[in-house]
C-alpha cells in the first residue's frame, strides 16, 4: 500500500509540474493559449503574418459558442503568444455556407435555436481587436438570409470565393474550418 501511494504522488505530482497557465494575450475571453515553456521556437517575430480563415462549418451545438469561430481569436492569440506584434499581424476572416445561420442578430437566432446567440460577444471581441468578419454575399441570398439580420459585425462582400481570391493574392496564408 506504500508503494501504491509513492507511485500515485509521483504520477500526481508530475501531472501538475507540467500544467501550464492559459493566457488571452490579444482577444480576452476567447481563443484560450496554454503557455509551452519547452516548445522550440519557430516563428520569426520579425515577420509580418496575414492570416485568411474561412468558415464553412456549422456549429455543432447552438447553444454554445462555435469552436470554428473561436479559431479565429485562437489563431491570433497563438501568433501573439508566440511573440508577434500585434501589429504585424493581419487576420481576416470570412464565413459562408452552413456557418451562415449562426452569425445573425440575437432575435434571429433565438427564433431559428431557441436561445440567445452565444458567438455575440465573441464577434465583439473579434472586432474590438481589429479583425475584419466577412459574409459571403451570394450565400446570404442561396439561404434567403435577410442582411438586416447579420450580427453587427459582419459586412458582406460580393461572394466568399472573391474575397479568398484576393486576399490569398496579397499573400494571405489560408486556413478553412
């Protein structure tokens, strides 16, 4: 039994040396980081990174926020916590097809869920870190989507695939969810 007890404090000891601090370094609240003091570095601090995410995917569950859009904050907390400047960091975003229906105003979605939209204040925080949120345009008009009714963040453009068009054009790194 005393060795059972030196084993488990050993395991549970070890479990907690290696627990990390998760940090919020640019969007607070979302897109949580842990800290990885052993990872070797690889990002270059000097180097301006431009990020285009592109979201398709609906939401697993509307009555929780979209992990799909909380790759966004997550994709600029990483490139901060990794020790890029804010400012050489420029991520853009644009959302299309089956994610459509979960970037609409607070009455719209809890007519469609049944509850309040839980990616509001997450679109908000979003923004307030200077993150433009685009809608595809063609898709708002393929899924009947009133405009009217997109959270106040979003501004449609002409369509998705114009939008990725240009921004991979300007040397964006693509990444879809």
């Amino acid at each position: 039994m005393k060795h059972f007890f030196i084993v488990f404090a050993l395991l549970f000891g070890c479990t907690f040396a290696y627990a990390q601090k998760v940090v919020y370094p640019l969007i607070p609240m979302y897109g949580p980081v842990t800290e990885v003091p052993f990872a070797t570095d690889v990002i270059d601090k000097k180097e301006e990174y431009k990020v285009l995410v592109d979201i398709t995917s609906p939401s697993a569950n509307p009555k929780e926020i979209s992990e799909f859009f909380e790759n966004i904050a997550r994709i600029a907390n990483l490139h901060v916590a990794g020790g890029v400047n804010p400012k050489k960091l420029k991520i853009v975003a644009v959302v299309h097809g089956g994610a459509v229906p979960f970037i609409v105003n607070n009455e719209t979605y809890k007519q469609k869920f049944g509850v309040d939209n839980p990616n509001l204040p997450l679109f908000t925080a979003i923004k307030n870190a200077g993150i433009p949120l685009y809608v595809c345009g063609q898709t708002l008009f393929k899924r009947k989507v009133d405009p009217a009714t997109l959270a106040p963040e979003f501004e449609a453009v002409l369509s998705a695939i114009t939008t990725i068009t240009t921004y991979v054009n300007k040397g964006y790194v693509f990444l879809k969810f």
